[in-house]
C-alpha cells in the first residue's frame, strides 16, 4: 500500500533497507567496542625482489575478529572506521602493532636480511596535524629505525591537497621514512603528481598485474610505468601476483619487489615467524 502512496516513503521501509540500515549501526557500535576488546589483529603479507628472491619486507594488513560474525575484511568497515573518525585509534594501534613486531622480528632474527614492514594509512590518519610526530613518536618506542618503516598511501588522498601533501609527504622523507603509492594507476590521478611530490615507490595495482599475460595493452602499460618510475628514480612493487606467467613476465621487465598470493598469502604473525626463519 506504502508504495503506492508514496514511492520515496516505500522505498525508506523496504525490509532490506532496513536490515542494511541496522547492519550498519550494529557495525558501527561493534567497531567502537573493538578498539577497547582489542579484537583486532595484523597478518603480514610478504614482498619479495625478484631478482634474487629474497623478502624485503612485509605489508601490515589489518584483521578484524569480531565476536560473533567471525573475521570481518578491512574494505567493510574502514569506510565507517573513516567516517566516525574510529581509524584515529584503530590506524594508532596498526602502526604501533606493526612497529613492534618488526622490532621482535628484528630481536628474534638478527642475522636475517634487513626487513621493512608497510603500512596502509587512511586518508583522515594522514591529514590529522599531527600525523608526523605521532609516526616518530611510535618509531622512538618502538626502536624501529626510520628506513625500516614505509608509509603506503593512496593517490587519490594526495590529490585532495597537493601543497598540503608535499609537506607531509618532504617532512616525512626529511625524517627517513619512505612513502609508498597505493593501488597505483586506480586513482583519477595525474602522472604531474610524481614530478612535485616526493615519491619513494609506486605499487602498482593488481587490476594491472591480473591483465598482464593476457592483453599486451597492460604489458604497455606496465612497462611504461616501470620506465617512468625508473627514470624518475622511484622504485616499484608489483600487487596481486597470482600466478607464474605473471611472475614471469614481471621478473623480464626489470628489478622490482613483487607481493600476491603466488609468492605468499598475508601470515599470521607466527606464520610470518617461520616464513623469515625459512630465509635465513
Ligand atoms: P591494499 O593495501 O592494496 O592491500 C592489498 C590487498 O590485496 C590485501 O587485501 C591483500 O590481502 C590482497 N592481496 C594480496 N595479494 C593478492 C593476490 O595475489 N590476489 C588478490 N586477489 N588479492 C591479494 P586486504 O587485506 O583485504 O586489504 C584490503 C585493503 O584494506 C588494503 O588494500 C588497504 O587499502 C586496506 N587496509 C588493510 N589494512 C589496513 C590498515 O591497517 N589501515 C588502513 N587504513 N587500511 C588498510
Ligand atoms: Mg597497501
Ligand atoms: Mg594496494
Ligand atoms: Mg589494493
């Protein structure tokens, strides 16, 4: 009946709607109680040169555990995380967590090639003022050195602000710290960016690495990306490397690092325990 008085009105009490609505307040109120239950956990995905196969570092990747709904992947809540300001505490704790275990790994692991451990930071994280000093702040109780910690960041947060962006982004060059393009090529990006900011790596999206023994309209893309970046001084991990071709065909277009689930699905820290024991 609803429906055919009023379309809008109809379209409010849908039982789906509904559902999503509740879904994501119940979501909402969990996520507050999960920063407190400490629920949350990093796996850690590895990255590997490909020119002599040795791991260089690992991408912190966050995992939520929630009491009664199980695992819950980072892409369905860091949205509501971001809007309800959550990503302050939970991007602190990911930072710290990550910091200290590259630390114990370091303790545990002295004669193992020298790892560095990445980590993704949202786009309100990183626009916070204090964001710099926070960053150093972890690093100092931590005992983490500054080269051994990466900043990824996506582009499309660099775009937003490009003066604001390059003063973050000198500051934390000037303080040691490397910043790594997320997902790069996803973004309404402009390639004038790379020329203005200073830019450590760009990880090429796995949209890219997926066509890149299929269609040589990617392999293009790809090799003029790796060119580009080389040229310009900028180092390049490749994201999403699901199969041998694509390994292959990769390792043939220069010296990068490469991480996907070929090479080694994100670990549980213990997992990535034995994964670093397995390369000594
Ligand atoms: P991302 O930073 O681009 O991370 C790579 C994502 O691709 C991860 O998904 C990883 O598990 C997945 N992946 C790795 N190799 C392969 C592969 O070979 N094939 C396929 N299909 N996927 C692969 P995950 O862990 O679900 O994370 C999704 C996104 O959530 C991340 O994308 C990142 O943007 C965000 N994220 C994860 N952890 C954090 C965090 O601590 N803070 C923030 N702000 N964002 C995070
Ligand atoms: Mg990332
Ligand atoms: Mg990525
Ligand atoms: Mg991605």
């Amino acid at each position: 009946h609803a429906k055919k008085w009023n379309r809008g009105q109809y379209s409010i009490f849908h039982p789906d709607m509904r559902l999503g609505a509740l879904t994501r307040l119940q979501l909402e109120e969990d996520l507050r109680k999960a920063v407190e239950r400490q629920e949350f956990q990093l796996h850690y995905q590895p990255i590997v040169s490909v020119e002599n196969n040795q791991t260089v570092g690992f991408e912190a990747l966050l995992r939520w555990q929630h009491p009664s709904r199980g695992f819950v992947p980072p892409l369905d809540f860091l949205g509501i995380a971001e809007e309800t300001g959550l990503i302050i505490p939970i991007g602190k704790w990911v930072l710290y967590e990550a910091c200290r275990q590259l630390r114990r790994w370091q303790e545990e692991f002295p004669t193992a090639s020298p790892l560095y451990v990445s980590v993704n930071v949202s786009p309100l994280q990183v626009n916070q003022v204090d964001f710099i000093d926070r960053v150093m702040l972890v690093l100092k109780e931590t005992g983490v050195e500054a080269n051994c910690l990466k900043i990824e960041i996506t582009e499309t947060v660099l775009m937003e602000n490009l003066e604001a962006s390059r003063l973050k982004l000198e500051s934390l060059r000037n303080n040691g710290i490397e910043v790594y393009i997320d997902d790069f090529g996803t973004g309404y990006s402009s390639f004038s960016y790379l020329q203005n900011l200073p830019i450590d790596v760009l990880k090429i999206d796995r949209a890219f690495i997926k066509e890149l023994t299929k269609d040589e309209k990617s392999q293009r893309i790809v090799q003029t990306i790796l060119r580009l970046a080389s040229s310009m001084g900028i180092g390049i991990v490749a994201e999403g490397v699901e199969t041998a071709e694509q390994l292959d065909c990769f390792t043939q277009m220069g010296n990068q690092s490469v991480q996907g689930y070929y090479i080694s699905k994100p670990l549980e820290s213990s997992a990535a325990n034995s994964w670093i024991r397995s390369t000594l």
